[in-house]
C-alpha cells in the first residue's frame, strides 16, 4: 500500500485568489492522478501527472485553472487558480502501485472552501 | 463509453439486516472493477476489486461482490449491517491509462 499525504488539508480562500494543494507519497511512482468531489458528487478525475512531462487533463478542465507540477516521484502540486464558488470543493490526489493489482491508494483530501 | 452505474442514490438499512448496493459497468473490454468507502470527512478507503480472477470477491469489512459478466453488474454484498457501515459507497471502473470513473455514489444509512 501507499501513505499519502495532503496539504492543506482544508483552506477557505477568497474569490480571485489561488490556491496551491499539496501531495506527498511515501513512495516512488510513476503516475499521479487529481481528482475533484464537488459537494455531495462523485469524484471527477481533473488530470493525470506524470514525472518529467506536461500534465494530461481531462475534458472540462484546463491548464490555466488548474495548473500542475510533478517535480519528482513522490511530490505533486495542484494550483486551483482564479477562485471563485463553484471551485469549492474536495481535491483528492491518488497514486496506483503497479505491484498492488491495479488498486488505486488516496489521499485524505484538502476541503477548499471559496467566500 | 465505458462507465459505471449505482442504482440507488441513497439506501437505509437496519442494523443486522443484508446490505445490498447495485453497480452496472458497460465496457468494451474485460473490466478491472473496485468498490470504495468514504467515510464522513476522511478519505477513500479500498473495500475489495475484480481483476479477472474469481467472480465472487470478498473484501475487508465483511463486504463482498460478486462479478456477473452477463449481467454486466458488480453489486456489493453485506450479510449483516452494522452501525459503523454508515459511509459512501463508489463502485469505480479502470479505464484505458490507469484513469478510474466513479458511479455517482449511494450513501448508506444504518438504523438502529
């Protein structure tokens, strides 16, 4: 299994603003994939982050507005920019371990609430 | 397109009564199928996963489910509720690129 981590781990932030979200991994792996849950929803996969190259993103969501980083294997970064109420949400990012049968591990979530 | 279905946005048991929640995929190729949990404010917990092995799998928990491809349906099992069961349920397909698409969710209430 994995042991991720997420900082912060829920932020209330004005409109307009960006916030930056956090994901630690305690392991080495290759893909990183950010998800959004919006109130009372299911999760809607945002984009998948490979180490080394561009972020692939999802239809619906674009660059711009969710900009990521992937600096090594172990460390991502989404930015939640230009924020207004429809972005509150919960922002989970997860990992799948090629040894551990195609199950994905997950973050605990970072609650973003936006006034 | 592949996806996932959960019939039933919302279910109420009783306490040591069956819990039976619904899950339907269409894929075109043989599916890899996960059942999650959330619990209130924590994060998503692994409950059991299909990969074309045995048809019925049992989870953590008491939770199992069993994989009927003429049916297309995963529907997760549980003999006997119990009050620490009230969670979300996400019946989940792998899709092509390691990306997962979620059902929608049902919401499990346990009733004393």
């Amino acid at each position: 299994s994995a042991v991720i981590s997420q900082k912060p781990s829920r932020d209330i932030c004005q409109r307009g603003t960006s916030l930056t979200i956090q994901c630690q991994v305690d392991s080495q792996v290759t893909m990183m994939f950010w998800y959004r849950q919006q109130p009372g929803q299911s999760l809607t996969l945002i984009a998948t982050a490979n180490q080394g190259s561009e972020a692939t993103y999802e239809s619906g969501f674009v660059i711009d507005k969710f900009p990521i980083s992937r600096p090594n294997l172990t460390f991502s970064t989404l930015t939640v920019s230009n924020l207004s109420p429809e972005d509150s949400s919960i922002y989970l990012c997860s990992v799948e371990l090629g040894l551990a049968g195609y199950e994905q591990y997950f973050g605990p979530g970072t609650r973003l609430t936006v006034t | 397109a592949q996806s996932v279905t959960q019939l039933g946005s919302h279910v109420s048991v009783s306490e040591g009564a069956l819990v039976l929640l619904r899950c339907n995929y269409s894929s075109s190729v043989p599916p890899y199928l996960f059942w999650y949990v959330q619990y209130p404010n924590q994060g998503l917990q692994l409950l059991l996963k299909y990969t074309s092995a045995a048809t019925l799998v049992k989870g953590i928990n008491g939770f199992e489910a069993e994989f009927k491809k003429s049916e297309t349906s995963f529907h997760l099992t549980k003999p006997s509720a119990h009050m620490s069961d009230a969670a979300e349920y996400f019946c989940v397909l792998r899709l092509a690129g390691n990306k997962l698409t979620f059902g929608g969710g049902t919401r499990v209430l346990v009733k004393p």
